[in-house]
C-alpha cells in the first residue's frame, strides 16, 4: 500500500529536518572538523613508526627513537582529544535535533484540527515521536562523525602513501576502486530490502499498539490466540526478510578481506623485493600497510553510512509529513471576539469528511435554533448525530451551506473565543491523569473548589466523589479507568459546567447513566441555567421527551423537528422508536 509520506520531495525532507538543527549547527559543524583532526593525527603515525625502524632500530640511534617516539605519543594524545571531541559536539548535535524535531512535532500536533487527526491512527504518532525521531538521531550523528572522516581519510592515507612510493601505491588505488563499486552496488541492492524489511516493520509495529490499546477487547472477545497467530506470523516474516538482507551484507566480508589480504600479499612480494633492491625501507613498507587497512576500513564505514542513511529516509519522511501538516481548521484573519447570543442556525448545510466530492453524511441541513432552547437529537447509529453537532464548535467545517452562533458564521468566530462558548462534552470524552480537581479545571483554568463543586453537584457527579476516600484529591489514573462509566460522563458533564457556556451540547453522555440519574441532571439545567442553549443527544427517547423540540436524524437528513407531541402524532420513525422502548421500559422498569 503506499503511504501518504512515501511522495514527500527529498529536498522537503532536507529542508524541514535541516531547520529544526537552529542551536546546534555550531555543534554540526565542529563534529566533522574534529574528525578530520582526528584523522590527521592518525595518519601521521605509521609515519613516524616508519622513520622510528629506519632511522632509528636499523642504524641504532637510541636518541631517534626517543624523539620520534615522543612525538608519537604526543599525535597519539592529540588524536585521541579531538577524537572525543568529535564525539561530544556529534551527540550533542544529534541529540539536540532529536529534541527539537520532538518538540516542534508535539507542538504541531497540538494545533491538529479533528479533520488533521482523523489522518493519523494515535499508534502512528508516537511512533513518529519515538522511534522515527530516534533513527534521525543516530543517523545524524553517524553521519557528522563519518561523512568528512572517511573520505578525508582515504584521500590523505592515499596521498600519504603515494608520497611513500607511488609505484607500490597503484596496488591500493586499483583495490580501492574494485572495492567501492563492489560496495556500492551490492549496498543499493541491500538498500531496497531494508527499506522493504522497515515498511513491514511500520506494519508491525503500527498492529502491535492496535492490539496492546484494544488489549481488554480482545480478551473479551476470546481472540487472543487468533492476535498472537497473526503476531508471530509477521515477526516470522520480518525474520526472513531480515536474515535475506543480513546474508548480502555478510556476502560484504569475504570480499573486502580477500582484497585486503591481497593487497598486503602484493605489497609485501613487490616490497620485499625493492627493499632487496635497496628502493624501499622496511619502515616504508610498515607504514604502506598501516595505510592499507586505513583505507580499506574507512571504505566499510562509507558503505555503512550508506545503509544507515538510506534506512532512515522513511522515518526522515514520517516526521516531515507531521510537521508540514497544516491545521485545517484556522482563526480568520479579522475574527469576531464576543458572542453574544446562543440561537444556532443551520442554513443549507452539507458536510462529507473527505471533501466536496466523496459521500455526504449530511444533506441539505436547515435549522434555526432559539437562544436558551433545549434540543434533543435523536436517530439511529451512523445517523449523522454527532457530524452534525460537530459543525458548531467548528470541530469540523461545512463542505457546503453555513453554521451560524449568535447570527455570525461560526468560521468569523476567534475560535478560542468559540470553544469557550460552546461547551461540547464529546461522544468519546476523555479525561487525564491528575486529581479530580485537575481535571475539573480544564473546563475553567482558575474554577474555585466551590465552583468545582458546585458544577458537579449539577452533573450528579458530586455523590460519588464525596464517597471516595479522597475525595476531590483523588488521583485519575490514565484515560480513567479507575472510574465507571457513568462516573467519568459525570465528571465530563460536570467540567463543561465549569464553563459556564452559551450553548451546552452534550453527546450521548448520559448513556452510561441510570435513568433516574439522567432526569435529575436534565432538571438540574432546567434550574440553574435555563439561559443555555443545549442539544442533548440520546439513544433513549426518555432523555429527549421533555425537550423543547427534538430532531430526528435519519441517514444524514432530518427527517422530523417538533415537541414530543408533534412528533409523537406526525413522525413515523419517532412513533416507533417510542413505542418500542416504551413497551421494552416495562420490562427494565427496575433502574428508575
Ligand atoms: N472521523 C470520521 N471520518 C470519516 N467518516 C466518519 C467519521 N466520523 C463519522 N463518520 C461517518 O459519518 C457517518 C455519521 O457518523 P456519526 O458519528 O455522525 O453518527 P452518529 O449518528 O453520531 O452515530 P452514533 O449514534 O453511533 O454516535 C457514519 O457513516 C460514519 O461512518
Ligand atoms: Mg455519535
């Protein structure tokens, strides 16, 4: 299947991850520098051991040795410090843009509009910020370490070695040759499993969190045996792919090591000959080969860069996607800053989730809604309830008509402005970990213990709260679930109290209530807000019944709005969904 990222232009890729680097390019910078140091340093040494054997051990200069050999150990030190420093401004670099590739993706997430987020699965973006972000982070510093080192290191162990004896050195320059092309071209084929083995791996992965999230669905449902069969047959057949890719890169040594034992053979056949001739010294030939497995080593390192790079273009692809997304949903360019009244109208709205040319879930809506009035909803599952509410805080736009609050479209609104006036306690709430109170205060930042309590005594919420054992302090654990049902839509209802809003749209949040419950919230609106405009959505007809007006959604289009009455004499699909739960409230008469 191809993925949305997969036709991100490089050059995109480049730029967006390049700009996040921002305090770390002096680190960028110095990491490459101090590895060509480091490099220098390395070289001059089988240098100095080569005038060490033939200016000192072969005519017996104790005082050469000695000089030389200091100056070795001083190289030796030399080398050693700038190699870690190397090191230290590379994961200082690396981690730093690791932390700024973080930052800037929560940051964006954070303005996601619903339309933004119904793109991505929740398991996808953590992926992104994890993982993704981590094999940025060692392929960036893999590459400011190595990328100036290694090819600074072939061409001064090159030149070195030339100026040693060019004749012995056309040996190197000819393996060297055959060596990178065999490289290269069998590292583009390893290359394309790779990227093959990490699509499955995001496949993977993206099963794993599914299945970790849904754990206590899929126990319900018995599946585990099913889940873990099809689990160990996709491990399975990443292992092959895997041991594939692995069995090329080990196909790698055998070659690179007949190389390079057949490059010291011939330098050592040639060399041992010319030494006899008297046109190399034995130190000569020692530094030849030093500089010999230099090469051949930075050629391994190169290839690896190779690899490592060309893994991390789909996680470099991942991230960028999630950056570069632009929140759809925006304030205006001049937005109105107050609203004033609660009266919402619809006036020939249509909406499809994917655009104007994919199915319509809504059609042709017209509405008018008076300030202060209470609507019910009601309709079948996938009737379109929640798309339809969702237009008035802007969750989502229209695709065609307008929504108006207070008589201005909804698009001129500061949406802060709008969300603030809206209370919308969602279909699936959520709450976080943190106290009671904590989470009471998102309805209102600086809501007092009262006006906590006094907001959850209207939700119902209160009588549960005051029997656990601390209370308002008590600690919510992760998306609640040390709560009920019923007691985590309380609490909902109860911090969209907090806002004290114009309009109060409530999601089918009573459905985990008892019935008795339910109308003693419902009465509690009636009392303390009756100014509120709210649309109460319900399965059951007994939460909607003492509405003003109740709409009956049916397939996207509103197929009935009147009072119970009205509706009871006039709409067929009312009269039935009454009559049937009617009849069945007999039976279930217990739990009110
Ligand atoms: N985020 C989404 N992306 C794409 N399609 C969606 C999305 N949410 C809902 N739909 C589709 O829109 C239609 C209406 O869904 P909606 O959630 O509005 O129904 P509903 O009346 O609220 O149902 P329920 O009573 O089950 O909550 C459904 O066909 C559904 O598949
Ligand atoms: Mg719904």
């Amino acid at each position: 299947m191809e993925k949305s990222y997969e036709s991100i232009p490089a050059g995109l890729v480049i730029r967006t991850l390049g700009s996040e680097i921002k305090e770390f390019k002096m680190d960028s910078l110095l990491t490459p520098v101090f590895m060509i140091l480091e490099v220098v340093m390395e070289m001059i040494i089988p240098y100095l051991m080569a005038s060490i054997i033939d200016k000192g051990v072969t005519p017996g200069d104790i005082n050469h040795i000695k000089t030389t050999g200091g100056l070795m150990v001083v190289t030796a030190v030399f080398g050693l410090f700038f190699g870690l420093m190397g090191a230290h401004f590379g994961s200082r670099a690396s981690a730093g843009l690791a932390r700024n590739l973080r930052n800037r993706m929560f940051e964006n997430i954070q303005n996601y509009s619903f339309p933004n987020l119904d793109k991505y699965s929740t398991a996808g973006l953590v992926t992104r910020l994890t993982t993704d972000v981590t094999n940025i982070q060692n392929a960036y510093q893999m590459l400011l370490r190595m990328f100036m080192r290694a090819p600074a290191s072939i061409v001064i162990a090159m030149v070195m070695a030339f100026s040693i004896n060019a004749g012995l050195s056309t040996i190197y320059l000819v393996a060297v040759l055959f060596l990178a092309v065999f490289v290269f071209s069998l590292m583009r084929k390893i290359t394309k499993y790779f990227a093959e083995v990490f699509t499955k791996y995001d496949d993977l992965n993206e099963s794993v969190q599914e299945n970790v999230s849904g754990i206590r669905v899929v126990k319900a449902y018995v599946r585990e045996e099913y889940e873990t069969e099809k689990f160990f047959k996709a491990a399975d057949n990443i292992y092959r792919m895997f041991v594939r890719a692995e069995k090329m890169i080990i196909l790698n040594m055998p070659v690179m090591q007949f190389t390079v034992y057949a490059c010291i053979l011939l330098i050592s056949w040639f060399g041992a000959h010319m030494i006899v001739l008297g046109s190399l010294t034995t130190g000569e030939l020692m530094s030849l080969l030093a500089y010999c497995m230099n090469i051949l080593m930075s050629l391994m390192m190169l290839s690896f860069i190779f690899v490592m790079v060309s893994m991390s273009t789909a996680s470099a692809k991942r991230i960028t996607e999630v950056i570069i997304e632009k929140p759809v949903i925006v304030n205006p360019d001049d937005p109105v800053k107050e609203l004033t009244s609660g009266s919402v109208s619809f006036e020939n709205v249509s909406f499809s989730y994917y655009g104007k040319n994919s199915g319509r879930v809504l059609k042709n809506i017209n509405l008018e809604i008076r300030d202060g009035e209470t609507v019910g909803i009601i309709g079948g599952t996938g009737s379109s309830k929640t798309s339809l509410i969702n237009l008035i805080s802007r969750l989502y736009d229209v695709t065609e008509g307008s929504v108006k609050v207070g008589n201005v479209d909804v698009r001129d609104y500061d949406l802060t402005v709008l969300r603030n006036n809206v209370a919308h306690v969602l279909q699936k709430n959520e709450l976080f970990s943190g106290t009671i109170l904590d989470n009471l205060r998102w309805g209102k930042e600086d809501a007092t213990e009262e006006e906590c309590r006094e907001a959850c005594a209207l939700a119902s919420a209160d009588e549960f709260i005051e029997k656990l054992p601390k209370k308002y302090e008590t600690l919510i654990e992760q998306g609640g679930s040390n709560l009920s049902g019923g007691q985590k839509q309380r609490l909902c209802i109860a911090r969209a109290l907090l806002r004290k809003p114009k309009i109060l749209i409530l999601d089918d949040s009573t459905s985990a209530v008892d019935t008795a419950t339910d109308s003693k919230i419902r009465q509690g609106f009636r009392d303390y807000i009756p100014g509120t405009t709210k649309f109460i959505i319900a399965q059951r007809i007994s939460s909607v019944m003492d509405a003003d007006r109740i709409i009956v959604m049916d397939n996207g289009s509103i197929a009935g709005f009147g009072s119970h009455e009205e509706l009871l004499s006039s709409n067929e699909i009312y009269r039935e969904v009454y009559e049937s739960q009617v009849s069945g409230a007999a039976l279930s008469d217990f739990d009110s």
